[in-house]
C-alpha cells in the first residue's frame, strides 16, 4: 500500500505508455494509416479520457444510427424506429419514458422539457 504511493508519487510528471491489444488485422490496419490519421486516433483517446460522457454520447449517436437504417422516424428516448411520423408522435404521446437524457444524464419532469433539451442541447428532433 505504502509502496504504491511512493510510486505513484514518484512517477508523477513522467509521460507513461498506454497499450492496447489489437488483433493483426486491427495492427495493420493501424499501420496503413498516415502519420495525421494516426496523431488524431491517439488524441481522441487522450480527449476522451478528459470527458468520458462523449463515450455515453457516441453510443447514443451509433445506436441512433443504427435505428435509421431501419427507419428515419426514431424515438429520440428509447431509440425504437417507426414506420410513420404519426407512429411515432403517437408512440411519445402514449408511452411512458424515463425522463432522464441518455446523452448527458440529465433528469427533467416532462418528456416534451427532455425532448425539448435533446432537440436544442443536442440537435436531434423530432420533426
Ligand atoms: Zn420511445
Ligand atoms: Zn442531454
């Protein structure tokens, strides 16, 4: 315990290697890249380290993706497509949602207040 703490002190000011594990294809994939593609992939992990919420947002973002394949009318709430605007107004009207953001957590005492702060905080309405 003590030891660990002295280390860790130690080391404080010293830049340290973070390793990932790739498979060969993700390795040499990795490797095709040029020098600016690379630079960038490593400062997105380090920006994201800063601010882990954008890993909550990007799974939203790739989930919400994935729903409009399906359908460009998708519950901003709980990510379900439908086959029609009126489907899917019909579907916020009557369905119960929890009124917490899964972009940024935060919790309201309405959909429409949540669906009003997705739409302006974070740009996806529903037209
Ligand atoms: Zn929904
Ligand atoms: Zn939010």
């Amino acid at each position: 315990m003590v030891e660990s703490h002295v280390k860790k002190h130690e080391n404080k000011n010293t830049p340290k290697h973070l390793t990932f594990h790739l498979s060969e294809d993700e390795w040499l994939r990795y490797h095709q890249l040029d020098r600016e593609t690379k630079q960038m992939i490593r400062l997105v992990v380090k920006s994201i380290i800063y601010n882990p919420e954008l890993v909550q947002e990007a799974g939203y973002i790739y989930k919400l993706l994935i729903s409009k394949t399906i359908s460009p009318y998708v519950c901003p709430l709980c990510l379900i497509p439908f086959s029609s605007l009126f489907a899917l107004k019909q579907h916020i009207r009557y369905q119960e949602h929890e009124k917490e953001c899964k972009i940024c957590g935060k919790k309201f005492t309405s959909t429409e207040a949540l669906l009003d702060h997705i739409c302006k905080k974070h740009n996806i309405c529903v037209k």
